[in-house]
C-alpha cells in the first residue's frame, strides 16, 4: 500500500512538474512575441565649409614670360580675395603644372603655343555664403585678364557639413521615437501591447547633397532598427 501512495506521490509530483515547466515555457513563447521596426530621421542643412579650387591656364612659347604673366595674375587674384573678405590664411597656393605640348610623344598637332601652365590657389573657408557670392564675381576678374578654367573634374568646388555631433543626440532621440510610433501601431493592430526594447541598433549617419544643383545644401540621415517585446 505504500508503495502505491509513493507512486501515487510522485506521479502527482511529475504533473505538477511538467505544469510549472509548461507554463514557464508558454511564458518565454509569449515573451519572446517581438516586432522589428526602423527609424527615420532626417534634416536638410546648409554646408558650413566650402573648397573652392580657382583654376586659370596662361599659354606661351616663353617660360619666362609665362612665369611673370602668372606672378602679376596671382597677385591680381590674391587682392581681390583680400579685398573681399578671404584671410590669407584661407588661400593656399599650389605648383605651376606647366606641360610642353612638343614633348608629347604622341601629339602631332601643330599649336600655336607650345607651354601651358595650369595655376591653381584654393580657397578653404567656414564662411559659405562669403565665397559664393564671390564665385557669383568671376565677370571683375575676367576685365582683368583673367578667366577661370572650368570643368577639370581634379579642380571641383567641394561643400561639407562638419556639425553632425551637434545635431546627433536629437536626431537619434527622434529616430527611436518614430521607430516607437510604428510599433505602437503594429501592437494595436494585432491586439497586442508593446513590451520592453529587446534589441536596438543604430545605423551609420550620411550626409549627402540635397540635390544636383544645390551642393551647398546638405541632408542628414540617420536609421535605428529597434525590436519590441510584445505583450497580451
């Protein structure tokens, strides 16, 4: 008789156990219940620093009369920069490229001038709006004998955006709160409530330009990939 009230026992034990096992199980199921979403944040930004390459080409049969010619030229040019608001130090002065068109082994067209020297002095400054407006300003140099070279892909006007880490807090916090909405609306929509953040990730911030024609123009984006427990 004992020994049935001991099997008795621990057969009732057993249930109990797998209940309490059953249970648990059905615990860690409905917890591990998740919704994956993203994040968006973006913001539209003026560059704050801008590289402005200022290319001209001087063509001649003389060295040394090039060499002159692009010394009275550069001061020309570095006064007007002055005269309009760039620091020295904001220009920066690159080597005369001076190519000898008879030294071209493969050339056998017949120029009129033999040298030509590319002149480059670069402008690197915060003040955007300033070098824009004297970009607009090429037409006063040109009276001058001076005509910037265009469309040389090595010599691009180039614009960033260096204040990202003032803008960064906010934009994740408004990223993880848009990627909160979304939940939000996926828990309602399927009779659930949003639990505790599983996982959270956040994506690489780009900058890129607005668009083609508006360099100068900046666009700041950033994605957070955020999972949500969900809850009965």
């Amino acid at each position: 008789m004992s020994r049935v009230k001991e099997s008795l026992v621990l057969a009732i034990a057993i249930l109990g156990l797998g209940a309490f096992l059953y249970c648990a199980m059905m615990h860690t199921k409905d917890r591990e219940r998740i919704v994956s979403v993203k994040g968006l944040s973006e913001r539209v930004v003026k560059a704050d620093f801008v590289i402005w390459p200022i290319v001209y080409k001087e063509l001649g049969n003389d060295l040394s009369a090039i060499y002159e010619t692009v010394q009275t030229k550069n001061a020309t040019l570095e006064k007007f920069l002055r005269d309009n608001g760039i620091d020295e130090s904001e220009i920066s002065r690159s080597s005369t490229d001076i190519v000898d068109a008879q030294s071209e082994l493969y050339n056998n067209d017949r120029r009129a001038f033999r040298y030509v020297a590319t002149v480059v002095l670069t402008v690197a400054s915060k003040d955007v709006d300033k070098v824009r407006k004297l970009m607009g300003r090429q037409g006063e140099l040109l009276k001058q004998g001076i005509a910037f070279s265009e469309g040389d892909y090595r010599y691009r006007k180039v614009y960033s955006f260096n204040g990202l880490n003032e803008i960064k807090p906010e934009m994740i916090d408004e990223a993880n709160k848009n990627a909160r909405v979304t939940a939000e609306k996926f828990a309602l929509d399927s009779d659930s409530k949003l639990g505790k953040i599983k996982t959270a990730t956040q994506g690489q911030f780009s900058i890129e330009d607005r668009d083609e024609n508006t360099p100068y123009i900046k666009k700041v984006r950033v994605v957070t990939s955020v999972q949500y427990f969900l809850e009965d």
